[in-house]
C-alpha cells in the first residue's frame, strides 16, 4: 500500500483580533494552542512572549532656546530615561533637527546617530527649528520625543557663513560623521543668505562641495561609522 501525506494549513493568528491594550506592560504572555481530533484526543503546544516597552520616564531639555545661526552653540540633554525592563542596561540616544518644512524622520538633518552619550552640543542653521530625541535599549525599542519649535534662530551674516564653512573645511578632527552634520548645517544657512554677491555664493557652494565630498569619501571609508537608517 501507500501512504498519503496529510495536508495541515498552518494556523495563522492575526493581532488586529486581540482587543486594544490587552497586551500591556512588561509581563510574559504564554499562548496555548489545543488540537482534538474526531475522537476527542487532544495535543497542545505554546508559545511565551516577554513584551518589551520603549524607555520612558525622561525628558528632552534645552537650557538655551534663542541664538545666532552657525556661532552659538545649543546644548540638548536628555534626561530621566529607563528602561524599567533592564535597570542596568544600557540606553542609546540619537539627535535630529527639522526645519519648518519637514515634518518626518525622513527629511531630518541628524545631529548625532545612536550612542550612549544623552547630550550633545551644536550650531543650528536660521529658523524655528523642531528638535527630535531618540532613546532606545538594548532590543531597540525606542521612544520618540518630538519638540515642535524648539529654538529660535537667528539669521546668520554672510561673513559667519564663510567663516562657519572654512572652519568645517579646515578642520583636522578626523570625524567625518560630525562634519557630514556640520556641512548639512552650513548648507541650510547658505540657502537663507540673501546678502552676499552671486560670485561668493558660487565660491561658497564649490568650497561646500568640495568638503562634502571629501567627508563622503572618508565616512564610507570608517569601519566605526554607523549610518542610521
């Protein structure tokens, strides 16, 4: 004789079907599924599933909120944040700045991608600048915290836009990352400069360039630098 091979349909459950919030917490969840046949004999298997919660509990603090593009500099601090799951674990912070045209993570300039620094310091280009805060552990859950016109800045001269740019590009501290972020900066101020002559914004752009391209070339060239997605 032969034997046929049985055909089961796998069992797909779908998580639209559980009601909101049922699953909350960090608790462990223990899902049991029980076959019977025809016959009534039964067999069950399960499965357990930890829930992870982002970190919570902090804040995003900007002790100066008012200055000058590409001279002052601001400081964000990021303060408070735990991951009640693991105490002793480690939490990642990243910064971004929006402009007022952006209004997602994906037209965001990055001020420092994931590390377990949770403040930075940096020069902003003009405008009312929305700042974004990123805290994650271990596992990667995350929590985003989002302050709408966060700072106000001021318009930058045509003299410290040079000067700012020049700086970038004579700078010997060998962080293409950071200068990637500084020449980002440095771009947007030069769109808001209505007052330098159309040569020097030509001179500007191409030393601009320049510098970008060689940030490029030395940041796909570092084994330690992580581009966040």
């Amino acid at each position: 004789g032969c034997i046929s091979r049985l055909g089961i349909d796998p069992i797909v459950i779908d998580p639209s079907g559980f009601v909101q919030y049922v699953l909350e917490g960090s608790s462990t969840f223990t899902f049991v599924m029980t076959a019977v046949d025809v016959d009534g004999i039964s067999a069950s298997s399960s499965i357990s599933i930890q829930l992870n919660r982002a970190p919570r509990h902090g804040n995003l603090t900007i002790p100066v909120t008012v200055g000058a593009a590409l001279s002052d500099q601001f400081s964000l601090i990021a303060q408070g944040w735990s991951d009640l799951e693991d105490p002793t674990s480690p939490l990642f912070y990243a910064f971004s700045f929006r402009t007022p045209d952006c209004n997602q993570r994906q037209c965001e300039n990055v001020i420092s991608s994931a590390s377990t620094s949770n403040s930075v310091s940096t020069t902003f280009p003009p405008g009312n600048l929305t700042l974004v805060l990123y805290v994650s552990d271990s596992k990667r859950a995350t929590n985003v915290t989002v302050l709408k016109n966060a700072v106000f800045v001021h318009q930058a001269s045509a003299a410290d836009v040079k000067s700012f740019i020049n700086d970038i590009l004579d700078s010997s501290s060998g962080d293409p990352e950071a200068a990637i972020s500084d020449i980002g900066i440095a771009a947007e101020a030069l769109n808001e400069d209505h007052s330098s002559t159309e040569d020097e914004m030509r001179d500007t752009r191409a030393r601009l360039l320049s510098g970008m391209n060689a940030s490029l070339s030395a940041a796909f060239q570092s084994p330690e630098l992580s581009i966040q997605a």
